[in-house]
C-alpha cells in the first residue's frame, strides 16, 4: 500500500465519551476490512492492525490533559466518522502535507529564545513503546555488545527517538505551530516476565513563530 494512505486526524476539545464513540466506530469499520488484530487496548489507547497488510495500522489516542483525541492512519484507508454530536472539532493532513511543514520545522531545547513568537499553541507530547521478546533481545546483546555498547539497543532507542519526535512534529503541525520549544525526551528501559520494554516520551512547547 502506497505512502499517500497515510492520514493523521485530531479532534480538539475532545470528551472521554467521544473517545470511546470513536472506538466503537472504528472497530466496526476497520474489522470488516480485516483489520482484526487488537494491538493495544487500554482506558486511552486503542490500535488495529491488518491480519494481512504489513505495517498497516488504525491508532486511536486520547490525551485528557489536553483534551485532544488523535487517530493515526498508518498505510490504510482515512476513516468515516460519524459525529453523534460528540466531535467538536477535527484537522487533518495528508503525508506529503506533513512532510513538506517539516522542511523548515524547528525543534529546540531551550526555554529562553532569541525567536519572535507569535503566539504560544500549547503543549505537546508523544510516546513510543516497544516491546520485544526476552530471550532473543538477550542474545542479541550478546552478539552486538562492541566496546561495552549495546549496538541492537541503541538503534532501538534511534527509532523510538525518531517516531517519537514525528508524532510530535505532525500534533504540533496539527496545531498551526512551525516549532516546538523546551523540547525533553525521556528513555526507559524495563524488564518483565513477558519480556523488555522500551519506552520513549518527548514533550514541548508548540508556538508559532515569525
């Protein structure tokens, strides 16, 4: 499935209620297209995958702090949503919309600027978990440790860092912001009975600026 499938919705203002009317709505379309994998299903987290379709994916998010619900359209089909009177507000754009923001996108560290804001959208955050089986991640320690560095988990942490900093860019985008400042990430690494879990969380400040 082609790149331009790719969509990503937020709906701002968004009420627990709608949340879960958008899941329900989108368990019903997506299953019967096959999307019959349940990824994720927790109290803000709902994902589908395709039983047949690689790297094809429908993520619904609901962030409470800033009451905004998002849906990750990944190499699959935009969805149909019916309002019910639930969704208050939706923006979206397209891929190559995202990317072409991108381009002169700024992200920074620092809190104190010499940048003209013009105005201040918000914050903005974006996690990244991933889980991998314990005994293969073990040997496969043992095969990439070169010079006391974990070669197979630094590029984990490499792909996390980046998924997590283009959701973060594309939340930010989705607000009318050309950067994001004050910008932390933060990796956690933990071991379970079922295996290793790695996760990644980046937060900011979207603003716009001159």
């Amino acid at each position: 499935m082609e790149q331009e499938n790719t969509h990503n919705l937020v709906f701002s203002n968004a009420s627990k209620e709608a949340f879960y009317d958008l899941k329900e709505q989108l368990n019903g379309q997506y299953s019967r297209l096959g999307y019959t994998n349940i990824a994720i299903d927790k109290e803000n987290s709902f994902m589908m995958k395709s039983s047949t379709l690689q790297n094809s994916y429908i993520h619904l998010k609901m962030n409470e702090a800033n009451k905004e619900i998002t849906i990750n359209c990944f190499n699959t089909e935009k969805p149909t949503l019916v309002s019910n009177g639930l969704i208050k507000e939706v923006k979206t754009l397209t891929h190559e919309e995202i990317e072409k923001l991108k381009h002169d996108f700024l992200i920074t560290t620092e809190l104190c600027t010499n940048l003209e804001i013009i105005e201040r959208l918000g914050i903005v955050s974006a996690q990244c978990i991933f889980g991998v089986n314990f005994i293969k991640d073990i040997f496969s320690f043992v095969r990439d440790i070169i010079g006391g560095r974990i070669n197979s988990l630094e590029v984990g942490l490499e792909e996390a860092t980046e998924a997590v900093l283009n959701e973060l860019q594309e939340k930010a985008l989705l607000k009318n912001a050309n950067a994001i400042i004050g910008l932390k990430i933060e990796h956690t690494y933990n071991n379970s009975n079922s295996g290793n879990i790695l996760s990644v969380y980046a937060t900011g400040t979207a603003v716009k600026i001159k």
